[in-house]
C-alpha cells in the first residue's frame, strides 16, 4: 500500500511529465477493448519511395492482432499495388486524414505540421530523423498532441548498434558503385571508361573516404568487378577491420594525408564520400582547390551529403536531377540514394521494424514496450509533452527530461 507521502510524491510526477490517471486509465480501457490500430500514409516527399512495412509484413501483423490502414498508393514507390495489402488483410483507404488517426502512424519522413494536427492526442508516431530538417514549431506541435516520436533511425540493437542505419548504409555503399558504373559511361557523359578492369587494360580508380558501413560495402562492390581501391579514414581500427572483412581483395588503406589523399584524388575515376559524424555535420575533407585537379568528367559522389557533405563542392541534388558539373567534375550528391532501389529498402526497414511491433502486441502499450527493449528508447525523441533527446533539444533551446524517469512514473501510477 502506498502512503499518503508516497501518493503526493507520485502525483508531482504525473504532473512533471504531463500524465493524468484519467489518460493512463481510458487508454488502458481502449487497448484492452479494440484492437490496436498501425496507420501507413502516402508519403508527400516525392522524393521518397520506401514505405515503412511491406504486404507481407501485414499478413503478420493482423495475425497478431493489429488493424493495419494503408493509404491508397503507399506502395506505388516500392512497387506493391494496393491489392497486394488489401490481399495481406489491410484496410485501404483513400483518406489521408483517416489513417493519421490511427493508435501508431509509421512514415518514413516525419509528419508535416497539417498531418501532426490529424493525429490523436498521446499517440505514436514513427519516422526518420535528421537533426537538421526539423524546427521548433514542428517539436512544438508534436508536444502539445502530447505525441510518442520515434525516430526508427536510432533504435539501438542488443549491442548498441544501428540496425536501420547499417541496412541503409549497406544498402548505399553498393548502390553508389552501380551509380559511378553508370555515369562513367559515355551515355551519361563520363569519361566512357568501365569501372573495374580487362585483361591488358588499367584497371578504374577508386577512392573512398570512410571506414565505416557504406564503405565496406562500397569497397566490396568495386574491388569485387575488378577496380583499383583506395580508402581513407583517421580511424585507424576501422581501416584494420575493413581489412579483415575484404580479406579477400587486395585494398590500399591510408589515415587521411593531405598530400597522399590530394595526389589520390587527382588520379581518381570515382571518388566517394562516406565520412560520418554522430554529432552533426561531417567533416570538409576535400578542399575546392583538390577538386578543381581531378580528371575531366571524373566521379564524386557524396553520400555524405546529408550530414553536409565532406566536399566543399557538394550540393544536394535530387532523384530526378541527380547531377550537377563543377570544375568538370560529375557530382552527384543524392542524400536519399536507398530510395534509389526503393523496394530492397523498405523490404529492409520492414524485416527490422516489424519483430518491434510484435513485441508491441505482446506487451501491449508503448510503454511497456520501451521497458522491454531499451534500445528501442532510444529511438524515442518526444514523449507525452516532453522532449527526451538532449541534443536535439539544445539545438531548438528546449528543455528535455529523462525518458527513463517519466516510464518510471508513468507505471507507479499504473501500479499505484
């Protein structure tokens, strides 16, 4: 039994963290009630062609409970018609303020601010971030719905990695191989030379900058068709496990030197930008003035680019004009190139997403599905009025509280 200190003690909190019995009761009632329901809009980015879940992944769900409301065309980027999620058992409709109703809403970019305003007060919503495409007015309108924002981009696996990010990065480091392939030909003005090599012929140059996912992958593809490839990072255990990973094939590795990666460049076919930064913008590597040296109609491509870029000549491009020629360099600077092979991709975010959303009916409420998976609150930026990312927070001057501390709270009431 509580005492009547513990019972004030815990009624501060609710009021700290925006939580009333009322809420916590009704929303219990519903879930136990109706089946939970998961919204999938179209997206207004056209720009963007994933969807969040794949027809497949619907058939499981509904098996395990969910009503899953599609959006007529949500597919259509991915190639999967509305018949194949109606056949997996989804509810489709061509109303797109009717699916924001739904108990968790799963888009691949975030909301606007009109769909955030069809949402349900204390709802889920669940999106991509990055820190840089989002404002104050967006953060404020999502606390006063009292919304759950999880960025599904930083949900953390059991051993604190990234599963979204790696899919998407292996995902992009083979792709922008297949991209340089393409504009090294004459057909796309490139220097018609074939990226790898023949018996008798040099074989194409390669540069990458960066150790990470993107790179091993990107690495794997180019040495695998037979080009020269040269990597650069000032991780020096990074290089050392790409090393081990593409064993296999023969790579030169280097801490980035001014000199030797200027000199790199300048005999480069294809050079890569896959440099990171988990704290904001990625490193200016690549001076305008070692751009201007590189070979006419030679290849960057800055998968960097949303984090900046790490040519100091790299612009966002998009889908539909992808390039741009500077100092006769072909730049190609997409910052959502796994949309490039859009049905892989959300193939990929729905092989990984949907086990969470199992887990979801299993245990019921949000909140109990954060308890059982802390990677998974990681994920989660805004909850019930309340930021819960720090660094995002001090970017727009807002205040943010302890997700673990609101959870806590929010169970005492439950129990109390």
């Amino acid at each position: 039994m509580m005492g009547e200190k513990d019972k004030k003690e815990g009624l501060s909190r609710q009021e700290e963290f925006s939580l009333t019995p009322q809420e916590l009761l009704v929303e219990e009632a519903v879930s136990k009630s109706n089946r939970m329901t998961i919204g999938v809009p179209c997206e207004t980015d056209l720009e963007e062609l994933r969807v969040m879940i794949k027809p497949e992944a619907v058939t499981v769900l509904t098996a395990n409970g969910f009503e899953v409301r599609v959006e007529n065309g949500a597919g259509i980027g991915a190639n999967h018609s509305d018949q194949e999620y109606a056949d997996a058992g989804a509810i489709m409709t061509s109303n797109h303020e009717d699916v924001f109703k739904s108990d968790i809403v799963l888009k691949i970019n975030p909301p606007t601010l009109e769909e955030i305003s069809f949402m349900r007060k204390g709802k889920t919503v669940v999106s991509v971030l990055q820190f840089n495409s989002l404002n104050k007015e967006y953060l404020k309108a999502v606390n006063q719905k009292k919304l759950t924002c999880v960025a599904f981009n930083y949900i953390e696996d059991r051993v604190a990695g990234l599963p979204f990010v790696r899919a998407m990065s292996e995902i992009a480091g083979s792709t922008v191989m297949l991209v340089a392939a393409e504009y090294m030909s004459n057909s796309k003005g490139g220097r018609g030379v074939i990226l790898g090599g023949i018996t008798g012929v040099p074989s194409a140059r390669v540069v990458i900058l960066g150790a990470g996912t993107v790179a091993e992958y990107a690495a794997r593809t180019a040495a695998g068709l037979g080009a020269e490839v040269k990597v650069f990072d000032n991780h020096i255990y990074k290089l050392r496990r790409l090393k081990e990973k593409l064993g296999q094939f023969h790579l030169f590795t280097s801490a980035i030197d001014n000199l030797m990666l200027e000199d790199a460049i300048s005999r480069a076919d294809v050079v890569v930008g896959a440099l990171r930064n988990n704290q904001g913008r990625c490193p200016t590597v690549v001076t305008e003035e070692v751009v201007s040296k590189m070979k006419e109609n030679a290849i960057i491509i800055d998968v960097s680019i949303d984090h900046g870029g790490c040519f100091e000549t790299s612009e966002p491009t998009t889908h539909q004009n992808p390039t741009f020629k500077k100092y006769g360099v072909i730049h190609y600077c997409v910052p959502n190139i796994a949309s490039r092979v859009s049905q892989t991709a959300t193939a990929a975010i729905s092989n990984i997403f949907t086990p969470y959303l199992i887990s979801l009916s299993e245990t019921g409420s949000v909140e109990k599905l954060m308890l059982a998976h802390q990677g998974f609150t990681k994920g989660v930026y805004a909850y019930r009025g309340s930021m819960t990312n720090d660094v995002l927070a001090s970017q727009y001057g807002m205040s943010s509280k302890d997700l673990n501390l609101i959870l806590a709270a929010s169970m005492e009431t439950r129990m109390g």
